[in-house]
C-alpha cells in the first residue's frame, strides 16, 4: 500500500512517516500543496493524507482539483481547524475523512485502514436516475440504450446533477463545485455547459431530466411532472 502524506509541519511529517512505515506503508510525503497535487496526480497512491493548511494551496484547493480531474484516491484530511463549517467544507471538496489535530495516532491508523478497506468505492457502483446511469469506472454515460459522449467537464457536472438529483442548484453552486471557481455573473459558461449537456442527455428521450429553473438554476428531476 502507498500512501502519500501531503504536510508542511516537518516534525509532525516525519512523525506520520515513521509510524506508517512501521506498519509497512510506503509512504511519500510532499510539503506543500502543489507538490502534493502533482505527486497525487503522477503516482496511483492508494490513499492521500493531506493537510488543510499549506503553503502554495490549501488541502480543500488540492481535494476539489484532484476530484476535478477524476481522482478518487481516498483523501483523509489533517487539519487543526475543528469548526463544523470547516468539516463540511472539507469533505464537500470531495475528502472522504477528516481529522483534527492533535490526534492520536491509534485514531489515525484505524481511519487509514478504514479508508484503505473502502477504496475508491464510490466508483464501484454507477449511479442511475431514471434511465440515465453514469459508470465512474469506465466513464461512460447511457441514457436507456444509448451511449452519451461527454467531456471531463460535462462528465462532472453530470455527475454532480445526479447526486444532488431533485435538488435545486444555483449557478454560484454549480461553478463553485463543477469548476472550482467563484461564480461569474458576467460569464455564461455554465449555462452553456448545461446546455450542451441537456442536448446530449435528454436529446430524443422520452422526457427531460434536466430542468431550468427560472430565477433560482438547474435541477435534475427524476420523473416527468416535477
Ligand atoms: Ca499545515
């Protein structure tokens, strides 16, 4: 199992070395965010233990690029910082554990082996909606019989419609999660993107999955009448 530490505090770097080779990880650490992102990026780690707070980056900017870019290594989260808002950010990035420090490191070890048991496992399972299904692990999209050809960028924010599915979901939203920017009034590109995307997905369906949402965005319905 390789495991890469993304950490900037020196001691506290070596300290998570050592006891992960001790329980005979491989382990790479990197120690600051841009590193981090491009060793994540290079290498097929089995799990990303990376800090909130580093310089170049911040962990949530690696978490949500690496997402971005279809990583779904697991990430568990170090952080000093251990307000609920925090926590939610971080994992809403697309980290799949959080820990606050000081921890122990009993606690640490049994999140890693918690991770490292679970996998990628949001990949194993496609996710349906009607008879819309998205496969994560060969990136590919059907609706019903037919094979959808999407674009990285179509590919998640689709899949972002379908796990938020009969939600509401504003552009500021969309462009925070799909494009890890800020939402640009003056910019129309996600209203293109869903657009080109509608086309592709609801083109010669029996109903459409993707709505608009006069004054509020865009929300996937599952059913015809919603
Ligand atoms: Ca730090």
């Amino acid at each position: 199992m390789w495991i890469l530490v993304v950490e900037d505090e020196r001691k506290v770097a070596a300290f998570i070395r050592k006891g992960l080779e001790e329980e005979s990880y491989t382990v790479d650490v990197a120690c600051t965010g841009p590193d981090g992102e491009c060793l994540a990026q290079a290498n097929p780690y089995d799990l990303v233990v990376l800090d909130l707070m580093l310089p170049g980056k911040d962990g949530i900017e690696v978490c949500r690029s690496l997402r971005e870019r279809g990583s779904t290594v697991p990430i568990l989260m170090l952080t000093a910082r251990d307000t609920v808002e925090d926590k939610i950010e971080g994992l809403e990035s697309g980290a799949d554990d959080y820990l606050v420090k000081p921890f122990a490191f009993e606690e640490f070890l049994a999140r890693v082996r918690a991770l490292l048991r679970r996998g990628p496992a949001r990949d194993a399972v496609p996710l349906t909606v009607a008879d819309l299904r998205l496969d994560r692990s060969t990136r590919t999209a059907r609706r019903g019989d037919l094979e959808i050809s999407l674009t990285n960028r179509e590919f998640a924010l689709l899949e972002f419609f379908m796990r938020r599915k009969g939600q509401v979901l504003s552009r500021a939203v969309i462009a925070e999660h799909v494009w890890g920017i800020n939402f640009d009034s003056e910019s129309n590109v996600i209203d293109v993107t869903v657009c080109h995307l509608r086309g592709k997905v609801d083109r010669g369906a029996s109903f459409s999955l993707i709505r608009t949402i006069r004054g509020a965005g865009y929300m996937l319905c599952e059913r015809e009448d919603r």
